[in-house]
C-alpha cells in the first residue's frame, strides 16, 4: 500500500497530470488487499476533489475492502451509495456483498 500511494503522489507532482480513474481505482484495489477500509473510503472521496469520476470499478474496489473487513453494513451502503450516485453496479458488485455477508458469518443477509 505504501508503494501504491508513493507512485500516486509522484504521478501528482510530476507535473503530467493528474491521476485518471484507473490510477485511483488501483490505489483503492490496493488499500483493499492491506486490509485498510479507511483508507480505501478516503481515496474514494478523494476523486471529485481530483476532478476523476467514480465509476463502477471505484465503488467495486471499496466494497471489496468491506468485504474483506467482513463489513456487511458499510458494503451494503456504498451498493446503496452507488446507486445513488447513478453508478449501475455490476456482477461484482453484489459478489462482494455476499463476500462480506459469508466473511461476517451473516448468511441471513445474503439472502
């Protein structure tokens, strides 16, 4: 995670631009595999501010890292965030719900 969040900070300071969507979305990915949900939402809400879109995989890559922290309620509300947001979730989307419903030991909300 730290080399993910060093090469960013590179990418914004070398003066070519800013990170795009797939720049941010890595960084989320990687924030999800180190265990560290916080920091994951944080870059996620960093991306207006950075004038990059959130787009399905943004959401994905977030919802991934509750699923991984086998939180179900914060995996359910960025689905319902997502929505909201006019972002159509996908196949992965629920799948890392159900991840982080079985992660939590909580089949009932996976039905």
């Amino acid at each position: 995670l730290v080399a993910a969040e060093k090469w960013l900070a590179a990418l914004q300071h070398a003066g070519i631009g800013s990170p795009n969507a797939i720049c941010m979305n890595i960084v989320i990915s990687a924030c999800a595999k180190s265990g560290d949900l916080e920091k994951a939402e944080a870059f996620l809400a960093k991306m207006p501010e950075l004038g990059v879109e959130r787009d399905v995989m943004s959401y994905n890559a977030v919802i991934d890292a509750c699923a991984r922290a086998g939180d179900v309620e914060k995996a359910e509300a960025w689905l319902r965030r997502m929505r909201d947001d006019g972002v159509a979730p996908n196949v992965v989307s629920f799948s890392s719900v159900l991840h982080a419903c079985a992660k939590a030991s909580d089949a009932s909300r996976a039905e």
